[in-house]
C-alpha cells in the first residue's frame, strides 16, 4: 500500500467528516439537559394590551437541579414579569412557568421578540427560548372585529394571583401536570379540550369576560384582569352615615337576644354588642321581651367596620329619658373595612357618609379573587 503524506489540515477535516458520518449511522445526539417549550410561541397582540406565554422548563438529567430563569433579551420600554425566577426540578422532571408581558401603548407595528433563559445553578447546563409577539396597530375595519351579538370561538386561560390554574380550554396545558392547577380546576367531563363557543353579551359569561373579546380581532391574543365585581363575585352595598346615632334603652325580643350574645338574658348581667365592642347591661326580662340599656364610654374607640369610629356623646336624659348615643366614624383611618365578617370595600366617601361594596358569594373562592384571562380568537361569526 503506498504512503500517503496528508497535510495536518487535510487529516483534521477528514477527523471531522468520519465524526459526522458516524453520527449519522451510529448513535443518535443526546438529549439537551436543559429544554424550554413554549405552548404558543408566536402570538399577535394591540399596542397597550399585555399578553401571556405559557413555558415548561424540563430537565433530562438523572439527578435533580435547580434552574434559575431569566429574560435575557425583551423590547425597549416593554414590561415583562416571570411568574417564577427559580424551580427545582426533580431528575427528568419539568415544571410550568408564566411570562407576562406588557406592551407599550406606543409601540408600533412590528415583529418583537422576547427570549428566556433557563440556566442550572449547579452545573453548567443552559437553555434559551425565542417568544414572538407580532403588535399590530389595527387589526382591520370595525366589521372585522368582535362586537355584541357575535358568535364566536376562543381559546383561553384561566388563572389565578397565584399563577394557578382554574379552568382552560387548552389541552396542552389542561393535561399537563407540569402547570400548577387550584383546587377548583376541573378536567373537561368529556376528556376532551376544545375552544369556547358563546354569543358576546348574551349574559352567557361573565361580565369581565364578555368586555374583554369586544373589539378583539380573528387570532388576536390578550390577558386581561377581570375583579370580583365582573366576574363570579355577588355584590351588596350599604351606606352609612358617618355621624350615627343609637337610642341608650331598647327592648329585643328574648329569642333575639340569644341570637345575638349567645346566652339566656338574665337581668343585671353584662354582655358585650358583638358588632359596636360596646357594653350592654340586661335591665328586665319578661315573657315577651328584654329591656336593654346601651353603656358606652364617652370618647372610647370602636372598630365596628376596621376604621375608627369614636363615641361622641352619651346623653341618658334626651327623648323622653330613653337617652341617645352619638357616634362618628372616620373610614380615612384605614383598617380592613367589614361588613357581616366580610371584606368590604368603600366605593363612594363623602363629608356625610360612605358607600361599602361587599361580596355575598363568598362560598365560590373564584368569587372572591381577581381572575386572569389569556384569550385568543379563533373565529367570528
């Protein structure tokens, strides 16, 4: 056989072209340690709206790790919050994540791109994800978008403060154990997880939702917050009048009585009002009824709704000597506002009295949050 003197550079090439020969007929490349997938990587979304991306960080290594994701690239002036900045992941485990993205409401059409960044604390293994979001600035003319009346077809999710999911009509985040789920969330009874259908403004969704899809276009996508008020939540409102007053004696029924303190009226005794803080002193009792006599201190301190509320005045000889108790109430002090052990809100203050929204559908705990919705029209009709 003759002697062939190749160059080094020649033989390298060779090295590298027997490499690449054995890998295709040898054994496939391995696995990345490290992977990012992305359930909708490209989405289209109005300047000023925010959008949603649902990832999943997986792990291929036979030991667990811990990852710390990052955003290692995002358009100027756009907002962008990772509902987790680090995951512990178990040997060949995966986790979801959240990124939240806030759009400018200058921004101009474009095609902008937004990468993640998922690195290994431990060792040296690193992954990285492209999002796209194309923002276009009008999306046709008014008969293109969604109006009342329309029947259209969406795909959404729900989900919670907590990044937890209650409900979607996304399967690859519907059956995939990697994407935290509340405790309401509720696999589709079918098995089967398809867009939503239903007529906008018909009282067939919620309030929040219904005002969301308006003016959406065919494949556009948003997420939107949606407060108790619009979404499963059943409201009250009572006003009250900051200056108040309350007569010292008064009669309840002894039924009544019982309800209120939880004990057998018993003349004499001493009870506290379970609402005002204030003492109450028991001055008869008959077949009919109990005689009460209210005892307050005069400028104490009570916390009947979580703000300050002072008494002002005790006058036990005014309205024919049934006397009167006076009180003002100061809601600029703070506090949790209640109302029957419910949170309440002020919705209206004025020098005279104030107006409290408070929630009776506290029996649905998606009731009482605010709600998350991606959305993503599929169709108009």
């Amino acid at each position: 056989m003759t002697k062939h003197n190749w160059p080094k550079a020649a033989l390298a090439v060779l090295a590298v072209a027997m490499v690449a020969l054995m890998g295709c007929t040898g054994t496939t490349a391995a696995a990345p340690a490290l992977s990012i997938k992305v359930v909708d990587g490209s989405l289209k979304a109005s300047p000023g709206t925010n959008v949603t991306f649902m990832l999943k960080v997986k792990s291929t290594q036979k030991i667990p790790d811990t990852v710390a994701l990052t955003i290692s690239a995002q358009p100027a002036l756009w907002s962008t919050a990772l509902s987790c900045s680090t995951l512990e992941l178990s040997a060949g485990g995966s986790k979801g994540v959240m990124l939240e993205v806030s759009i400018p409401a200058k921004e101009v059409s474009a095609e902008r791109t937004i990468k993640v960044r998922a690195a290994s604390v431990l060792r040296s293994f690193s992954a990285t994800a492209g999002l796209k979001v194309t923002v276009r600035e009008s999306f046709g003319l008014p008969l293109d978008l969604v109006r009342a009346g329309n029947t259209i077809k969406v795909d959404y999710t729900g989900y919670l403060g907590s990044h937890e999911i209650f409900d979607t009509s996304v399967k690859a985040v519907g059956s995939d154990q990697a994407y935290a789920k509340s405790a309401s969330f509720k696999i589709p009874t079918d098995g089967a997880y398809q867009p939503l259908t239903f007529q906008v403004n018909s009282n067939q969704m919620i309030k929040g939702f219904d005002a969301a899809v308006v003016g959406m276009a065919k494949g556009q996508t948003k997420t939107v917050r949606v407060p108790p008020a619009l979404g499963y939540g059943r409201f009250d409102t009572q006003r009250v009048n900051l200056t108040e007053t309350f007569p010292m004696h008064f009669t309840l029924p002894g039924v009544n009585f019982t309800v209120t303190y939880g004990e057998a009226p018993v003349p004499n005794k001493v009870v506290v009002e379970p609402f005002w803080g204030w003492k109450v002193q028991v001055l008869a009792v008959d077949a009919e009824k109990v005689s009460l006599m209210i005892l307050p201190e005069i400028n104490s301190t009570l916390f009947p709704y979580g703000w300050e509320t002072k008494v002002v005045e005790v006058n036990g000889s005014v309205d024919g000597g049934v006397g009167r108790v006076t009180v003002r109430h100061y809601p600029g002090t703070g506090g949790n506002v209640t109302v029957r052990a419910m949170k309440a809100e002020i919705t209206s203050l004025t020098d005279a009295y104030a107006d409290l929204s408070y929630n009776l559908a506290t029996g649905n705990v998606l009731a009482t949050q605010d709600l998350y919705f991606v959305i993503r029209v599929v169709s108009i009709s």
